[in-house]
C-alpha cells in the first residue's frame, strides 16, 4: 500500500533536513569549540562579519531567530568580548549589534571552518557548492510558499 510508504519517517523530505542539520552541527562543534563558539553564535558572527552595525531585528531576520532566542545569544557574544550592544541614538526602540576589535579578530581564526568541515565530509569543494545550491533553491521556493501563506492569511 502506497500510504504506508509515504507516511513513513525515512521518506520525510523535512525529516532528512531536519536530521542533517542537527549531524552537521555536531561536526562542527569541535571545530568551533577552538573559537569558543557555539554553531549559532558561529552563524550569527559569520552575518555580523558580512555587515557589521546591523539591528537586532535585522540580525534576526537574516538568520531566521526571533529575539527571544537572538537576545541571550547577543549577550554572550557581548560578555565574551566579541560584539557590542547600542540603542540607535536616531530610535531608542532599536538596538545596533557591532563587532568589536577582537570580534573582526576571530573572522581570521575561522577562515579555515568551511574547509574543514567539508573535509570531515569526504567532499569537494564542488561537491560542496552543488549542496549549498540545492539548499538556496529549496530555500527560496520554501520562502515563496510561506511569504504567500502569509499574504493570503492577512488579506483575510
């Protein structure tokens, strides 16, 4: 019967990202514990060093965290020295998140990351940059579906 293998874990095209996610980022705790960084403090470093002084809501917004979950995360990387924390002098409702000194430091320290990992992979570089593809194009009709999700909702 059709309906036992479709409903069926292993099949779950949601199940296979969601258990890949979770594996890589074990791979890359050792990796980033020379760094002394968890994988979402690593990702929220990797945004702030492609732009720098960005708000809270921006930083959220281009990884996908809420500030529930940004906001402690932002005040460990404060504490560890690596970000600072501001009010917009222009809106006191926005907090500016900016690299420190020995936050743009660390990028030199983690250049080596993604080679590593992809090592640890048994994959090229090629192989590598066909995944990533794969991903963003996923990602892009997933975003497709749930910005028009939420369009249709809040015309209702």
């Amino acid at each position: 019967m059709q309906t036992d293998q479709t409903l069926k874990l292993e099949n779950q095209i949601c199940f296979a990202i969601y258990a890949c996610s979770r594996e890589l980022t074990k791979l890359y705790r050792p990796l980033l514990q020379e760094l002394g960084l968890t994988y979402t403090q690593y990702v929220t470093m990797l945004a702030l060093w492609e732009q720098d002084q960005v708000t809270v809501s921006t930083l959220g917004a281009k990884l996908y965290l809420d500030s529930g979950t940004l906001t402690p995360l932002l005040k460990k990387l404060e504490a560890a020295g690596h970000i600072t924390r501001t009010r917009d002098k222009n809106d006191e409702r926005n907090v500016v998140i900016a690299l420190t000194e020995q936050g743009r430091q660390l990028r030199e320290q983690a250049v080596d990351i993604p080679e590593k990992l992809l090592c640890q992979l048994d994959a090229s570089p090629e192989e590598g940059g066909f995944l990533l593809t794969q991903m963003q194009e996923l990602m892009a009709r997933v975003q497709q579906r749930t910005n028009s999700a939420a369009n249709i909702k809040g015309d209702e």
